[in-house]
C-alpha cells in the first residue's frame, strides 16, 4: 500500500533522510522509532507534503500513485494527513460541521456528492456509540475544553469517519 524508493530529503541543505526504502503492505501495523533527530518527523510530514523539505531523490507510492506530484490537499483526499500531537481547539466550530466539511472535501475531490445530513449524523451517532464516546462530542465545539484523552479519542473518530483505506 505504501512504498517508498531510495528517498532521500534535505531541509536547509542539510541531508536528513539518505536513501530510505520502506515497504508497508495493507493492514499491517509499523512503528517507526528513533534517536531523536533520525528524521522520524520528516518522514511523516514529506508524506503527508509539508512544505520545506527538498527531495532529493526517490519516490513514495500510495497505491502504485508517487504522491510526491500530489498536493497535500489531494493526499488528504486518499487518506494521507497528519494527526495532531496537541490538536488545536476552535472555538464556534461544531465537531460535526467541521467533520462534514472534511468528508464532503474529500466526496468532491472524488467526484461525488456531499453526504446526507441525516446520514451523517445518524453515522456519527452509531460510530460514537460503537467507541464508547459521550453524545456530547458531537455537539462540542472542535477540541474546545477537551482533555488530552477526549482530543485523541476525536481524532479516532474524525479519521474512522473518514473511512481511511487502511481501517
């Protein structure tokens, strides 16, 4: 599903990454751990198409497609995004009207149509329920007086509603 070739990145001229070749097949769980400073971090942002890395070599394909020619817009679009380490709060925005906005991106880009309101909800009602989730989450708004535990929980259930190819 994901496979990277001889990449090789650099920021500020100074070579972090040098020829990393990396295979992840579909359904598999891989931990990627280092010394500080290993390049862990550049690796999930040149993915994900942070700006400010240079690549210098390689290719990373997400289902046989070199995502390095994707805007990170359109790799949000697969399913590629970055999960916060301290996901920001944004007061005045529903959880689910941020939600919805984010999947019915993602339905556009893809060519379909936006998703059906009482669908949505009735989905997010059932998948809440199925992680143990309080009714309340749906309504909050986006991270706003969440716990750390309650901002990871949402990013769970933001990711499973947006029914990755890899869940």
């Amino acid at each position: 599903m994901l496979e990277i070739k001889n990449l090789s990145v650099s920021v500020q001229n100074k070579t972090i990454i040098n020829s990393l070749n990396l295979k992840i097949e579909r359904g598999k769980k891989v931990a990627i751990m280092g010394p500080n400073g290993s390049g862990k971090s550049t690796l999930s942002n040149v993915i994900a198409g942070k700006n400010g890395y240079q690549i210098n070599s390689g290719q990373i394909l997400f289902d046989d497609i070199n995502i390095l020619d994707l805007d990170p817009e359109e790799r949000a679009a697969k399913g590629i995004y970055l999960a916060f380490q301290y996901p920001v709060e944004i007061p005045g925005i529903a959880n689910t009207s941020f939600l919805r906005t984010a999947l019915n991106s993602i339905r556009k880009y893809n060519g379909e149509k936006d998703i059906d309101t009482r669908d949505f909800l009735d989905e997010c009602k059932d998948l809440s329920k199925r992680l143990n989730l309080d009714p309340s989450f749906l309504s909050r708004d986006l991270n706003t007086g969440f716990s750390g535990g309650e901002k990871k929980k949402n990013e769970v259930f933001h990711m499973l509603m947006m029914k990755p190819k890899f869940c």
